[in-house]
C-alpha cells in the first residue's frame, strides 16, 4: 500500500512537471518590475520566521513535560 502511495505520488509530480508553460512565470517579472517582489519575500520570510518560533516554543514546552515525568 505504501510503495502504491509512493507511486501515484511520484506520477502526480512528473504530470505537474510538465504541465508547467514554457513562457516563464509572468506574475514574478511584474512583482520584480514594480519592486513588490521585496514585499513578498518580507512576509514569506516573517511567516518562516513565526513559525519557526512556535515550533521552537512547543518544543521547549515538552521538553520540560518530559523532564517533569
């Protein structure tokens, strides 16, 4: 069941390869032509970021859980 999970995974990726245009992505010149691609990045970083914290702050939660047991 698994390698068949695998394997419709792995068809899946390669349709969506090839479903890409050859044009190039139009959206990205705009961004970068109008300077909002920096915007972009800004909050993909600080979503990265707020992340990382919460992850960070859950694993310190547990570890003085198990430390406590």
């Amino acid at each position: 069941m698994k390698k068949l999970l695998v394997l419709m995974l792995l068809i899946l990726s390669n349709a969506a390869v090839f479903a890409q245009s050859a044009s190039g992505p139009e959206m990205a010149d705009v961004f970068r032509s109008s300077g909002k691609i920096y915007v972009v990045v800004a909050i993909v970083v600080i979503i990265f970021v707020g992340l990382a914290i919460y992850l960070f702050s859950i694993d310190r939660r547990l570890r003085k859980i198990e430390k406590e047991k």
